[in-house]
C-alpha cells in the first residue's frame, strides 16, 4: 500500500464521526462504509497529507487513486478523486485510461460527476479526438455512463460541439431513467449561459422528445433572465 494511502486512511479514522456517517450513508442510499468526515474537513485533510508526499511517477499517480478507489469507504473513493484533480502535471490526455476506468466503475452520481465535470471534460474540450469515446460511451448499457456521455460537455461553453451534444441528448431523450433526464437539462443549461439561442430553439425544435425535467432544467437560466 502506497504511504499516502495509508496516511489518508489514517486521518479519516481520526477525524469519523459515526453520527455524520449514518446521515451521509442514509442521503446517499448506499450501504457503503461512511467515516462521517464531511467535504470541507475531508478536502483539507487530503491537502495537509499530500503536502508530506511527493508524486514521482504518473504509475504512481494510478496507484494512489486506485488503491483509495477500491477502498471500503466513500471517502476513500472521494479522496482517489481528489488525487486525480490535485497532481495537475498528471491530469492530461496520457491519464484518460485511468479517468475512463473511473466512470466505468462509478455507481452514483457524487463520484460520475466529479469524474466527467472535472477529470474528462477539460481532456476533451482540448483534445477533440477524444469525442470517439463519449460516442461509444452514449451507447453503454450503463446508464452512468451514458450519463457521463453528456456531462463530458460540461463548461465548454463557446467551444461546445453543439452537433454532437445535440445528437447525444436527441439518442438519449427517450429514456425514463432520472439521471438522464436531469444531466440533459442540467448540460443545456449549462450551455445556456454561453449561447441561450441555442438552447432555447433547440428545447423549442424538439420539445415532442424532452421530458419535462429536461425542459425545465434546460431553460432555467434563460427564463430567469
């Protein structure tokens, strides 16, 4: 086990609170192992450790996140993602495999996000080639990670490639699936602040297929200006 790993476990026993897990087990659903250590404790935990470890290698890089990945607990996992986000000289196209195991294997919404707002959208934004990969991930049996197929276009605003956000929700608006009707609107929206026309004639052309949810969300913005 890598010495961060066992730093970072370390320090979220220390700082559990078992009354704080059972509300952050029971708000997130799961049966999964909670410390109680909620996001500004945890956040600031992770920085103080990382700071008494150097990462030398990217194949250290993939140890530290995977070995907290797999762990029992969810901080654990939210610290694997923290990894992933703080070591910035890693976080570019050569670490896409590690990031794309990551959605692979998210099994909610806390960690899916993080992964496909944070870790995959900027890869993608900046390297257009990696489209490939939202288009067979739109077609996945998994719902996450059809859901991650959008919320890869997070914050791309002007260099948003309306043709294939547009042909991705429009494979995606028939299902029922909650999470993929929120992640349409939510994306829209996003989109909205950068170019509201857009997203306003796209609601308006095909209304007949978005759900309400995805309506709502979608024009949120724009109705509020």
């Amino acid at each position: 086990m890598h010495p961060l790993v066992k730093h970072i476990r370390k320090d979220l026993a220390q700082a559990g609170d078992p009354e704080k897990a059972r509300k952050m087990q029971a708000y997130m659903r799961t049966d999964q192992k909670f410390y109680g250590v909620q996001a500004p404790v945890r956040r600031k935990l992770f920085k103080a450790a990382a700071k008494k470890f150097d990462m030398a290698s990217r194949k250290e890089y993939r140890q530290v996140i995977f070995e907290l990945w797999k762990g029992d607990s969810r901080e654990e996992m939210y610290q694997a993602l923290e990894t992933a986000e703080y070591y910035s000289q890693y976080r570019d196209e050569k670490s896409w495999s590690i990031y794309e195991a990551l959605v692979f294997s998210a099994s909610h919404w806390d960690t899916l996000d993080w992964i496909a707002g944070k870790l995959i959208n900027p890869l993608v934004r900046s390297g257009r080639h990696l489209e490939d990969h939202l288009i067979a991930w739109s077609k996945s049996d998994n719902f996450w990670i059809r859901r991650a197929s959008l919320l890869a276009h997070l914050h791309h605003r002007d260099k948003t490639n309306t043709q294939l956000l547009g042909n991705t929700i429009l494979k995606l608006a028939h299902e029922k699936e909650f999470f993929i009707r929120k992640a349409i609107g939510w994306i829209l929206r996003d989109y909205s602040y950068a170019n509201p026309q857009w997203v306003k004639d796209f609601v308006d052309r095909h209304q007949a297929v978005l759900s309400g949810l995805s309506r709502r969300e979608a024009l949120k913005h724009i109705n509020r200006g």
